[in-house]
C-alpha cells in the first residue's frame, strides 16, 4: 500500500512540519550562500589536485628514467663479467707437466 501524506503528517508531527516549512522559505536565501561559498572551495581543490598531478608525472617521470639507468647499469655489469670470464677461462693454461 501506498503512504499517503496525511501519514507523513501524523508521523512528522508539529516540529517536522515547522522545519519543512521553515527549510522552503529559507532556500532561496541560503542556496546562493551555499553556492558562493562552495564554488571558491570547489575551484581551490581542483587546483590543488592540478599541482598535485602535475608534481606527480614529473616526480614519475625521473622515476623512471633512473629505473632505466639502473638496468642499464646491471646489463653493463653483466655483459663485462662475461667478457671478464670468458677472457680468463682462454688465458690459464691447463695443467701441464714438468718433465
């Protein structure tokens, strides 16, 4: 079933029904209060998320470029210990006899 207003009224008793009328009086005068000062709030917080993103690329961005210098440094290191065991493995004599 339905509610019907008179049920809301029964339920909203005379405070509920004073503040509802109370609320629709006032709302053309506090709505553009609350938008004038929501607005500016609004608008600072967007800005600061701007600065806060455009710190992070660039903070991310170097990141990155010294994640790459940091492989780049392993793979260096590496490929001169191949070269570094390769080059004593073909200069040590085998074992040779004395006769």
């Amino acid at each position: 079933m339905a509610p019907k207003i008179t049920d809301f009224v029964e339920d909203a008793g005379a405070p509920g029904i004073i503040a509802g009328i109370g609320a629709v009086l006032l709302a053309p005068v506090l709505l553009p209060v609350v938008t004038g000062i929501g607005k500016p709030i609004a608008k600072s917080l967007i800005k600061g998320g701007i600065v806060a993103f455009e710190k992070s690329r660039g903070a991310f961005a170097e990141l990155g470029e010294t994640w790459e210098d940091i492989i780049a440094e392993a793979r260096a290191e590496l490929a001169e210990s191949k070269e570094t065991s390769a080059f004593e493995a073909a200069g040590t004599p085998g074992e040779t006899t004395a006769e």
